[in-house]
C-alpha cells in the first residue's frame, strides 16, 4: 500500500467513540494521515481494549495505513490475525519478544510493515541492533496502558538516538511518537526527528475533532 509521505498524523481510535466509529473516522485522509489501533491484553499493560475483529471494522472504514501497535504477550501467535484484519503496520514490543529478529521477520513475511516499540524504562540501546530490520521504530512518549497522559519529555533522547542512528547506517525507518501528543509536544518530537505522531485524545476528545486534526498536521508541517 502506499502511504503518504511524513510528516504523519495518526489518530489513535483509542479515545474514539466507539459507538460511532464511522462518523469518528471519516476525519482521517488517507492522503496525509494514519489510521492507530491500540491492542492491549491486560498482561503487557494493565488494561484491555480490541483485537482483530475492531481493526477489521476500522479497516473497513478507511482506506488509511492501518497502524496496528500490539501491547500484548506473544505476539508472534496473532500476527496473522492482524494481518489478515488489515493491518498495513504491526508494530510489536520489544520487552515482550526475547526473538526481536525473527518476530521482525514473521511481521514482513505477511506483508506487512514492521514496527518495533519500547516502553519509557526500556533503553535505546535495546532497539538499536534491529535498527536494520525495521520499518518503523515505535518510542512510547507515555507509560503504554492509557489515553490521555502527560507527554515525557526525556524521551526525545531516544527519538534524537533514533534520527542519528538512521542517518549513520543510512536507513529508512520511520520513528513514531505515542502519547501525550498536542501540538506543542508534536513540535517538540518533529524537531527531535520524529516522522509520525499518535493522538488519541487531542484529536477525539477535541471539541473539533476535525479541527484538531488539521492543527495537528498544520504544527508539525514544514
Ligand atoms: C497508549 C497508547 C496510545 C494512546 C495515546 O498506551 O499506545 O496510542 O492512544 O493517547 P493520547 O494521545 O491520548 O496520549
Ligand atoms: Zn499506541
């Protein structure tokens, strides 16, 4: 699929009103922003949100770069799944895949891209030695779990360490940003390097969610 080029929105269904998903979705364009899907397991994170059958529904939805970042324990047994629901990006955690590589593998085996992510405690020199094997580098800006948190600013190191070592081995994987992102943090992470930017409630818990949106693509243009 194509994608749009960065930089990149993606609104995280996450603070959507999932009663009204379509009418909530119908803000993203296809042509400049990502579509976030939150899956979480209540064993990775303490709290549990969808699986396949909610990405399915979203994919349906949009023609977006379904994003889908999988906050769950084995991850390699539902990959398929995720695919199979539509899934453009998986993206999975590194504390929670001892086999990085060969999880990495079995993602873009199904045709998907391949994300890798790591919690606020989880150091960048943990991710650095898959840097080759990645589409997208995932850095969590919020303890993952929860919408709606405060932005920690002392992760913009590991999106600076992520931006360096691109350029260094001269790769190309995109670096995303998730949690806590307005437009001033988004700011903050498009000069640290970050390409593509998660929001879940400055976009849907906006009174304007569409507005919010554009303000948000606006901030982290040029
Ligand atoms: C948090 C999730 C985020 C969440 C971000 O664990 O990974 O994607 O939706 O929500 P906000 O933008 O409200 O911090
Ligand atoms: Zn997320």
């Amino acid at each position: 699929m194509s994608t749009p080029s960065p930089p990149i929105v993606a609104p995280s269904i996450l603070s959507a009103d999932f009663s009204r998903l379509a009418e909530e979705l119908s803000i993203v364009d296809p042509a400049q922003d990502w579509l976030h899907c939150d899956v979480m397991d209540n064993h990775f994170v303490p709290n549990l949100t969808f699986g396949p059958i909610v990405v399915a529904a979203a994919r349906k939805l949009t023609s977006a770069c379904v994003d889908v970042h999988l906050m769950m324990e084995r991850p390699w047994a539902m990959i398929d799944e995720f695919r199979k629901a539509g899934a453009d990006v998986v993206t999975v955690h590194i504390e929670a895949c001892p086999q990085t590589r060969e999880v990495l593998r079995q993602v873009r085996a199904t045709g998907a891209k391949a994300g890798l992510s790591l919690k606020p405690g989880t150091p960048f020199a943990a991710v650095a030695p898959y840097l080759p094997d990645l589409d997208l580098l995932l850095v969590m800006t919020v303890e993952p779990g929860f919408g709606g948190q405060a932005f920690m600013p002392e992760m913009l190191e590991k999106v600076r360490s992520a931006a360096t070592g691109r350029t260094r081995l001269q790769l190309d994987f995109l670096i995303e940003v998730d949690g806590g992102i307005h437009e001033e943090t988004a700011r903050l992470a498009r000069a640290a390097g970050a390409d593509v930017f998660v929001a879940g409630n400055a976009i849907f818990r906006a009174a304007h969610p569409a507005q919010a949106l554009a303000s948000l693509r606006a901030a982290i243009a040029g």
